[in-house]
C-alpha cells in the first residue's frame, strides 16, 4: 500500500511582516498549520528559519527536516490552546528535578554530582531566586511550596513559542532548572545536555556503551539542541 506525500508545488519563499508579526508565503499564499491556523511568527529570524526550511524542499515534503515549522505548528495548534495546563506540567518538575536527587554511594558519583550540578543550583537561587534542595536516594521528598510557586510563575509568563522549545528543554533533561537555565544562557545546550546525562555517561564508563541507548541519546540530544534554537528565535 503505498501513501500519499505532499510534494512541491511552490517556486518562490518569502517572509511578509504586517503589525509586528511575521508570516511565510509560498507562491504569495501564506502557509498554514496542520489545524489551518496562520501561521504568524513572533520574530523575523524564526520566519526567516522557517522559510528556509520551505525553500530546502525538494520533490516530496519531508516534514522531519522541517524541525522549526514543526516547533511553530506546535506553538500554535497545541500550546496556545492549552496554554495553562501546559506550563503547570512543566513546573511540576520542579517539586522533583533531577539535579536535587542525588546518588549516596559510590563515591566518586556524589562528587561528581556534587561537582556538576551544584553550580546550575546555585545559578537558580541567584538568578531564579529559588533554592532548591537536594536529598539522597529517588523517594519523593516535597520542595518548599514558594519556591515551586515562584517557579510556577515564571513557567505561566512564558509565550506559546517559548513554552514548546520550553517543554522539550525540561521534559528532555528531565529538570526544570536546566530548562531555564539552557533558555537563559547560563551555558551552552550541549554542556547543559550532558549535564542532564550524568548519570547515564557514569553507567556508560562503568559497564561499557550500549549502542542502540547511544543512538536513542543523539536523537534527543539533536532535539534539546533544536528546542534551544527555537527559544532564542522566540
């Protein structure tokens, strides 16, 4: 059974801008979203993304190497139609982010905990004003409700753009402290990326890589390094 793929039909991309919002055009008709949105873009350098990942079409659409359209459709069809219930998911991982569980044995992993992930803990209390703490072992122990509060609020200011590069930032590295700070940044995605994967890089010297884990890991790496892409075209 063969299936149905949308191919080319335009020739010229182009990016319009009309009351401080920016659209791409193929042919002069703008395009649309998967639920027949416009598709109208905070920022120029996000259209500019976008159209050229239009004009880099050749014979069928392939919409897996159209990662910034795929992120705006995102923003546009889901995020901002659920906008609240989103950002509440996210912040949620701020009453259990990775960076606050630390392992209590063997050693040379709490150093190395201790070591990497101190300093984006100390970053949030300086720039997010929220310190949160850390504990031994993966049972849940409950944060300081204001500073999950603080943190809420902070979530809930983002823009629909920002909030799907937001999401994929945090529910990728598994903390929200690391969503911000890779938003904000404090560092580059790929050193917050391998940060996030501590632990798996440990497992990795001791018992040897497992290559389809490896691939896995890339794939979503290339992902967290899209999504931080996308939040600073936002």
């Amino acid at each position: 059974m063969t299936t149905w793929k949308q191919k080319r039909f335009w020739t010229a991309v182009s990016v319009t801008e009309s009351a401080g919002r920016f659209a791409v055009e193929l042919d002069g008709r703008s395009v649309k979203t998967p639920a027949k949105a416009d598709l109208t873009l905070p920022t120029r350098a996000m259209a500019e993304a976008i159209a050229a990942e239009w004009r880099a079409q050749d014979g069928a659409v392939k919409p897996q190497t159209m990662p910034c359209t795929r992120s705006a459709n995102a923003a546009l069809d889901k995020v901002q139609v659920q906008h609240s219930e989103v950002a509440d998911m996210l912040a949620e991982y701020g009453d259990a982010d990775l960076l606050c569980y630390r392992a209590d044995s063997p050693v040379e992993l709490v150093q190395r905990q201790s070591e990497h992930w101190d300093p984006a803990l100390d970053w949030a209390a300086s720039e997010l004003k929220v310190r949160l703490q850390t504990r031994c072992g993966i049972v849940h122990q409950p944060q300081d409700v204001k500073s999950l509060q603080s943190l809420r609020a902070r979530v809930q200011a983002l823009s629909a753009f920002q909030l799907a590069a937001f999401h994929d930032l945090v529910s990728m590295s598994g903390s929200l402290v690391l969503g911000f700070a890779a938003a904000a940044g404090w560092r580059s995605a790929a050193e917050i990326w391998s940060l996030s994967r501590l632990d798996e890089t440990w497992q990795e010297e001791q018992w040897g890589p497992d290559e389809e884990a490896q691939a896995e890991a890339e794939i979503k790496r290339q992902a967290f390094l899209h999504a931080k892409r996308f939040y600073d075209f936002s």
